[in-house]
C-alpha cells in the first residue's frame, strides 16, 4: 500500500496570514496514464469531508481561489493564501493512483 | 444538485449485521462507481469498499474482506453496504462517495454512525 505522509500534523494560524501542508507519498504517484492522483480534502468540525483539490492542483467547484496545490511524483503541497475563519478544520491528502490511502489529516486552527 | 442521502446505521452487538444505504439524486447514477469509507471516532479516513458504476467490479479493503458487501441498484439509485461479523474495530461514521471524474471523489453523503459493543 501506499503511504501517505502529512506534515505539520498541527497548524496554528493567524487569520489572514497563509498556511502551508505537505504530503509525502512512499512511492511515486505519478500512474501509467500519465496523470498524478492525488487530492485534498476539507473536513470541517462536525461536518463529511469534501474535495478542494484533485490531481494535485485543480480546484473543485465553489472552492475558493486562495486554496491552492502543488507537487509531483511523492511531494505535494497544499497552500492556503490568506486562512479564514470558515477554514478551521482538519485536511488529509489522498491518493488514488493506486486504490485509495489517506494522510493522517493535519489540524488547522486559528492562534 | 447532487445528493447523497445516507440511512442504516446504529448500535449492533459483535457478531451481529448491519445493513447501510445511500440513496442517490442529482446525477445519473449508474454513470458513477461509488465508494464506501469511514472515520472511527476521533480518527482519520479509511477506505473501506468501491463498486463499479455497472456494478462489474468491487474490491475491498483487508479489514471488511470476507464481512462486507457493497452492493447497487442502479435502477433505484441506491449503493448498499451489507455488514455481516462485526467488530468492536468496525465502530466508526461511515459515508458513502461518488466517484468522479480524473479519480475525484466529488460528493460525499452525509455520514451514518455504526457502533458495536456489547
């Protein structure tokens, strides 16, 4: 299986100041399509999680423009511009080159 | 718009079945493979089950092999997860998802809560 790796597992941030995440995989994710799979995930306190980003850096629909992803082959980045209040939560990268792992999910919060 | 409704859920002894369902709206269902995961309390995500938009292929993760069948009705939109044998281990809130394009998963119901215990 492939091993996802987030890192800060905890983020404290100001608001409107930016927050960075990283995820590792333990081994490429690039598939034989050519295409990475790898998306992020939001999921607010309480609520299902939902897709901000899929293959690597296309925002889904109605996902605000200060979410942004980057990355290949195992490191991967998810950046938030300016955190808002709405962006408490937790965020898990997954991967779906080869069937479906997540991260551990790194918590973000405000100072 | 599209909507995942999800119904089953609740207390269940170990050894004992459950039986989930999510009713699907807003899209042609039988356009999408779907997928079940779930979040043991206070923890991460966990793949659990995917069927094939035409119900050709499922696979299942280690865990739920050999206990769970997922399971649609493609002329009633609805996906199933049928849960036989369960375990303490299993306890945790369970959503269904679509599986969108470029391996997106796109919409997510809204979680159903299983809990065995004795």
């Amino acid at each position: 299986d492939i091993v996802m790796t987030q890192t800060p597992l905890s983020s404290p941030v100001t608001l409107g100041q930016p927050a960075s995440i990283s995820c590792r995989s333990s081994q490429s994710l690039v598939h034989s399509d050519g295409n990475t799979y790898l998306n992020w995930l939001q999921q607010r306190p309480g609520q299902p999680p939902r897709l901000l980003i899929y293959k690597v850096s296309n925002r889904f629909s109605g996902v605000p423009d200060r979410f942004s992803g980057s990355g290949a082959g195992t490191d991967f980045t998810l950046k938030i511009s300016r955190v808002e209040a709405e962006d408490v939560g937790v965020y898990y990268c997954m991967q779906a080159t080869q069937q479906w792992t997540f991260g551990q999910g790194t918590r973000v919060e405000i100072k | 718009q599209v909507q995942l409704v999800q119904s089953g859920g609740g207390v269940v002894q170990p050894g004992r079945s459950l039986r989930l369902s999510c009713a699907a709206s807003g899209f042609t269902f039988s356009d999408n493979g779907m997928h079940w995961v779930r979040q043991a309390p206070g923890k991460g995500l966990e793949w659990v089950a995917v069927i094939w938009y035409d119900g050709s292929n499922k696979y299942y993760a280690d865990s739920v092999k050999g206990r769970f069948t997922i399971s649609r009705d493609n002329s009633k939109n609805t996906l199933s997860l049928q849960m036989n044998s369960l375990r303490v281990e299993d306890t945790a809130v369970y959503y269904c998802v679509r599986w969108g394009p470029d391996r997106s998963w796109d919409y997510w119901g809204q979680g159903t809560l299983v809990t065995v215990s004795s």
